[in-house]
C-alpha cells in the first residue's frame, strides 16, 4: 500500500490528522455503536431488531399511532423499498397493521396494534434503563439540555423528513 503523499509544503499533515473535526465524529460514531451494542440484548431478548424497535417507536409516538408510509420512511432513514420490508416483517408478526387512505388511494398508513404496543412495554422499562445507566444518567440536567438542543440542532440538517408526519394527526384518520 502507498501512502499518499502532498507536495504542498504548506499543509502539515500530521495537524491534519489531528483535526477536532475528525475526533468530534469518531467519537459520535463511537458512542453510538457502542450503546446499540449494549441496547442489543434487550431488544432481541422482545425479538425486535434495532430497525424494529424504531419503527415500532415512531409509531407509538405518532398522532394516533401510525403514519403514513412515505412518512416513517422519512423518519427511519430508510428508502421507500427498505421500510416496505420492515412493515412487511412488522405485519407478519402483526405488530403493526397497513391501512389505506379513505380519501387518497395513493396513500397508506402503518399503524401500531396492541400486539405491537405490548411488546413495546415489555421491552422498554429494560432500554429506559439500559439509555438511563449507559447515557443520559451520565449527565447532568444541564448538560442533558444542552446536549439534546445540540442533537436536534444538528439532525435538522443532516435528516430533515427525521420528524416527519409527526406533529400533525393526518387527514384520513377516522
């Protein structure tokens, strides 16, 4: 393997190397696959998968519990194609249903059912916790405000659809 090398004499590579910016996002992803990691035994002891587990949590926190497809889409980060399996998945074991838009064929909707609900609560009080001991207990009131002010700060940029469908009850609900 060659190293490359610059033939700028201005730039000092080892300053580069050392950028903040590039601690600031290795620890980020650090941090992150290190709590799905520990978050993982909890959520497969519920037979949920990571992306279950959020699919399944969107809803619940969603205006009557479902949202349009497009919309958990968005909020997932998955195409259009990959929540398709999701739901598919979710269906199958009927924690969630598909209903269709009464006034847009175009539109369909999954929607959170009480098997899916139920197995929300046996998982969560565990992953409250796991979040509580391994993240958010760790800071203070102050921090955890901030840190979360940061958080949203930044997903508004890099996932704007992340909210998706969320605040307003959708225009086909009964």
């Amino acid at each position: 393997m060659s190293v490359m090398k610059y033939d700028n004499p201005r730039v000092d590579v080892h300053r580069l190397y050392d950028d903040s910016r590039l601690t600031a996002i290795g620890l980020f992803a650090e941090v992150h696959a290190g709590l799905m990691s520990r978050f993982a035994p909890a959520l497969s002891a519920a037979g949920l998968s990571e992306i279950d587990f959020e699919t399944l949590i969107r809803l619940a926190r969603s205006p009557g519990q479902r949202l349009r497809m497009s919309d958990l889409a968005g909020q997932t980060g998955l195409s259009t194609s990959g929540v398709t399996r999701v739901v598919d998945r979710l269906e199958r074991e009927e924690l969630v249903q598909r209903e269709a838009c009464t006034t847009d064929r175009r539109t369909s909707y999954t929607v959170l059912t009480a098997a899916g609900a139920e197995r929300l609560e046996r998982v969560l009080p565990q992953h409250l916790q796991d979040i509580e001991d391994l993240f958010t207990g760790l800071l203070g009131a102050d921090e955890l405000e901030t840190f979360l002010g940061t958080l949203r700060k930044i997903r508004t940029i890099v996932r704007p659809c992340a909210t998706a469908g969320a605040e307003t009850p959708s225009p086909c609900e009964p």
